[in-house]
C-alpha cells in the first residue's frame, strides 16, 4: 500500500509539469489560430 502510495505521489510530481505545459501549448496555438483568422478576415 505505501510503495502504490510512492507511485501515485510521484506520477503526481511528474504530471503537474507536463500539465502546465501542455496547458502553455494549447494556449499558444489558440492565440495562433486567432490571429491566423484575424489576418484573413482582414
């Protein structure tokens, strides 16, 4: 039960990173999109 407990702390550790990363991403390409779509509306 601790060593499942270990695991799930450090995949926890390990996901909050990759999260907020993939988190930046998405809003990088939204804002990509979007000015992509402004710029050929205009």
């Amino acid at each position: 039960m601790r060593t499942f407990l270990v695991l799930a702390a450090l995949g926890w550790i390990v996901s909050l990173p990759l999260a907020t990363l993939f988190g930046y991403l998405v809003l990088i390409v939204i804002a990509i999109v979007v000015m992509w779509a402004l710029s050929v509306r205009s």
